[in-house]
C-alpha cells in the first residue's frame, strides 16, 4: 500500500515541499530501499525509525518497502524525515486508522531509538512553508514547535513521542494548539555587563550610542588597554528592542542554523555575534555543501563585532563588503544558490598601529611608517568607506582609572536608544528602511535637508578637515540620528558639526 506524508526541505533560511511517499507490500526481499537525493543522515534514518518503531510497540514493515523523497532533484539533508518516514510506514502497513490528518500537516523531525523526538532546525520556516502550501498546520517535535507558534493562519503542534504523534493523526489524541501562544522567557538574561562600568571615554560612549541608535557601522581605534573590548561587550545591554517582524526574521535565520534547538526558551531580543579572527569565511559568510547560515546572518537586525579588525583574514574582509552594502549574501553551492539576509550593525576594534602606541603618551611606538601603512592598508577603502562613525578611544590615565564615580547606567542609555526609535520608526513606515543606517541616497535627500548655512558650514569642514566625498552621505545620516536623540526635527549646527567629528579616519592623509 502506498502512503504519501507532506514534510520539508530547509533551504538556506527557508523551506521547499518535500513529499515522502512509502510503499510497502512489494515483492522481493524484506529490505528499505530509501531514494530522493537523500544524504547520509537521511539514508541512515531506517535504522533509527525501525527502533523507534519497534520501542513504540510498533511493527517493522516485512516485506519489501521504498521510501522516495520527491521532488528527486532536491537535496535532502539532515534526521528531519525520521518522523514522517515512520509516520509513512504506520500507514503503509495498515497500522495507522483513519489517515485524514496525515494528509492535514506538514511533518518534520528527529526520532531517537526510543521514539522519543528530537528538535530540529528550521521548524519556524516549516510552518512558513505550511502555511504557503494551504496545510492546515504543522506538526513538529515540541521542543521546534515553540518557535513556530511565531507564525499566524496555521494550527501548530508539538509532540514529544513517535506514539503521541501517531495518536494525534488517529485522533485519539487531542493536542493543545500552540498558534499565537508563544511563550517567551519572562526573565531574559540581563546583560551582566553595564557601561556603569566603563570609566572615562565618554566620547566613545557617545558615539557608541549614536550608533545603536541609528543602526551606524562603528569603528574604535586606540591603544591596548584603552577600554575598546570592554565596551563593545556591554552594547547588548542598549540595544533596542525588535519588533515583531524583526524578530521572526532573526528566529528564523538561527533556527535554521540550530541555534534554537539548544535554548530552552526564547528571548525577544537582538543578536549580538562576536567571532574570532581566525573564522573561516564559509563562517563568517555563511555556506557549506548545504549552503547555511554564517555570522553576518546570524547577527541580522542586530550587531557584529570584529574586534582586532586587521587580524582578520583579508579574504574575510573583502568578501564582507558586498553584503555590508546589501544586506543580503548570496551563497552558491553543488546544492544550489541561495539568498540570506544580513542586515547587521557591524562594529570593529583595532589599534593604530601593530604595537598598539602609535600617537599614544604612554609608551613609545615601536613601528616603522611601513609597518604602520601595511597594517592600516588591511582595513582601509572599500571597507572604510562603508562605516559611518570612527571614533578614537585614548589611553585612560590612571587618575580617571582610580575615579569611583559610577558611569551612566546602560538602562539610562537604552531609553534614549528606544526612543530614537521610535521616532525612525515613524519615520520609515510604509518603507523597508528600518533605521537611520539603512537611507539611500534619496531617502538621505528627504530626511535630511540642510539648508545653505548647514550646506556651507559642511562643505568648509570637509575642505578643512581634508574629508574625501564619501564622507558626505555618511555625516548627513549620522547627523539625523543624533538629530533624533536630540528630539529636534531639524538638523541642526551643533548636530552637524558633531557627526563631522565621528570621521577621523576619512582624512586624507591618515589613509
Ligand atoms: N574605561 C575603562 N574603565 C574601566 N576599566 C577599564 C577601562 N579601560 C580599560 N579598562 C580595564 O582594562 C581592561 C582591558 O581593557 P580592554 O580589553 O577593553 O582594552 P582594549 O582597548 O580592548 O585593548 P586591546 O587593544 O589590547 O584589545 C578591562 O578589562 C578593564 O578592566
Ligand atoms: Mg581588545
């Protein structure tokens, strides 16, 4: 008897109908013969469901059955179809009565021997897919079902057991629908590190907060010791809120790269990534032979933090440049091409120079101009141009070190974050611009009129300052964030020539 269960193929971040059809009853051996362009965890998955099967108190099937995963010119990757595959030889072998939900719901997930389930990547996109596909609803593993509960119009369930699953196709079993009933963490980790923390450097704690505010690309420079990486880790704890939509677009990317099948629940916040310099660039940008997620994606609609920029490798930095001005990174593989999204804010850290002293008062730099201009040659251009905000970050003295005066609060600095927010928010309605970072030239043109005073003064700063053109878009966006966190409409002198001063490393001759 032939049985036909709708499942899925995760591709990229999103996912492809795949039928699984099994036909039991046919002559010859007692054997599984599994085809469709599985790999070797999906071909391994007859040993896994027989057990689950037989620990389930369930039959084998005895005679000859083929298991085909259509459409065949689809990879199929991954432990996913153990739970349709079973569900599949259930009703192939007239174990399963009264097949109507089987035909209802999409099905996808793991089986351990036992039968219990395991989670899966990519149940968000599953139910994406189920829904696209006019299913009544999805039926996954419990522990994937949670964040698909995210998506609206379709029925999702979660199931714990091979047993329960097949009860609940029976319809002996009655599952609670978890649609719209996602449950998220009530306390979610509050990031341990505040910048009450950080000591000085309240310039860099400006342009630290200009930047969350307005989604800018930030650039520290200074000396070891001077507070970069302290303060890089505590931006988590001022980053803004995501709304519903960004939310689903960040869980679904780490979804299909797994991060969710480990946490325990979920939390409404923005990512925050910070790879080594020594990641590879399939990492970095995301690929393999099943082209997946890299840290660019992983931290969409949140940050990325490059600390050491230089030590990266020049590949890495170079294949970054396409996606920093995008948003999006396209992948092509044997198994296809495939389009992610990566519109992140990217925040790097390095030093002058390869001592780390150049300009410094406290020690002398050991660094010949060569070494200098080949250490900066790394990171300068291309990827440069693309950063909004470059900020100094000087050595502290020790008199500043020993002040026990607290600094502000992050909790103080993300309010004013929010509320900048709020007003890009606004802003941007009916657009797909999402932040102050994200204008194109004619949004820039539009949001960010300066009149013939503002024009001159800009035009004579750049001329003084040796400012090369790039520069120009650049000071008008971040002159509008901090325009916004001073609730002003207008830009105005005092925000202009503030932003101005954010571009020290565009001049001329530093480069
Ligand atoms: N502004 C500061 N306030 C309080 N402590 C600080 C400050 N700056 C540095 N420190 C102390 O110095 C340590 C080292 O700072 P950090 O690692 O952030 O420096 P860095 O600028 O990243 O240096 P490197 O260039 O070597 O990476 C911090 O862990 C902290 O204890
Ligand atoms: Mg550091």
């Amino acid at each position: 008897m032939l049985a036909t269960v709708s499942s899925a193929a995760l591709q990229g971040i999103q996912a492809a109908p795949v039928m699984v059809e099994v036909n039991s009853g046919e002559s010859g051996d007692p054997r599984l013969i599994m085809v469709g362009l599985p790999d070797a965890a999906v071909k391994e998955s007859d040993d896994r469901v027989f057990s689950a099967l037989a620990n389930s108190g369930y039959r084998k099937p005895q005679t000859r059955t083929t298991i085909n995963l259509a459409p065949g010119d689809l990879r199929k990757e991954g432990p996913i179809y153990d739970l349709p595959i079973a569900l599949g030889i259930l009703a192939a072998t007239n174990q399963l009565e009264g097949g109507q939900r089987l035909r209802d719901y999409l099905v996808a997930g793991e089986l351990s021997l036992s039968g219990a389930t395991r989670p899966i990547r990519g149940g968000l996109a599953f139910a994406m897919q189920a829904r696209a596909s006019g299913k009544r609803g999805v039926l996954l593993p419990l522990a994937s079902a949670r964040e698909a509960s995210l998506v609206s119009g379709i029925e999702v369930y979660g199931v714990e057991s091979l047993h329960q699953a097949m009860r609940f196709i029976e319809g002996g079993l009655e599952l609670p629908n978890l649609a719209g009933k996602t449950a998220f963490d009530p306390n979610p980790d509050k990031a341990e590190m505040d910048f009450a923390e950080v000591k000085g450097q309240s310039t860099v704690k400006r342009a630290v907060e200009i930047a969350v505010a307005g989604g800018h690309n930030l650039l520290m420079i200074g000396p070891p010791g001077s507070g970069k990486s302290m303060i890089a880790k505590r931006i988590p704890g001022i980053m803004p809120e995501p709304s519903h939509d960004e939310f689903l677009e960040i869980l679904q990317i780490e979804s299909a790269a797994g991060v969710t099948t480990q946490a325990t629940r979920l939390q409404k916040r923005r990512p925050y990534r910070a790879p080594h310099h020594t990641i590879s660039d399939v990492g970095l940008l995301g690929g393999g032979s099943i082209p997946g997620p890299g840290e660019i994606s992983l931290a969409h609609n949140g940050v990325l933090f490059m600390d050491e920029l230089p030590e990266f490798k020049r590949s890495a930095l170079e294949v970054m440049r396409q996606p920093l001005e995008d948003g999006s990174v396209t992948i092509s593989r044997s198994a296809g091409k495939v389009t992610l999204p990566c519109n992140f804010m990217l925040v790097a850290a390095l030093n002058p120079c390869p001592c780390g002293y150049l300009g410094s008062q406290q020690k002398e730099c050991c660094c010949s101009p060569h070494q200098v201009r080949k250490y900066r040659q790394r990171v300068s251009g291309p990827l440069l141009d693309r950063i909004d905000l470059h900020i100094e970050a000087p050595a502290l003295s020790i008199a500043e070190l020993r002040e026990a005066k607290p600094g502000e609060s992050s909790a103080a600095i993300r309010e004013r974050v929010e509320a900048s927010r709020n007003i890009q928010r606004t802003r941007f309605s009916n657009t797909n611009i999402r932040s102050n970072a994200d204008m194109n030239h004619k949004a820039i043109r539009e949001h960010c009129p300066i009149g013939p005073d503002l024009g001159d003064l800009l035009q004579r700063a750049m001329e003084q300052l040796k400012l090369s053109a790039r520069a120009y878009d650049r000071i008008l966006k971040v002159s509008r964030t901090i325009a916004d966190l001073d609730h002003s409409e207008n830009i105005q002198s005092q925000h202009l020539l503030e932003a101005i001063q954010f571009r020290s490393l565009d001049r001329s001759e530093n480069i």
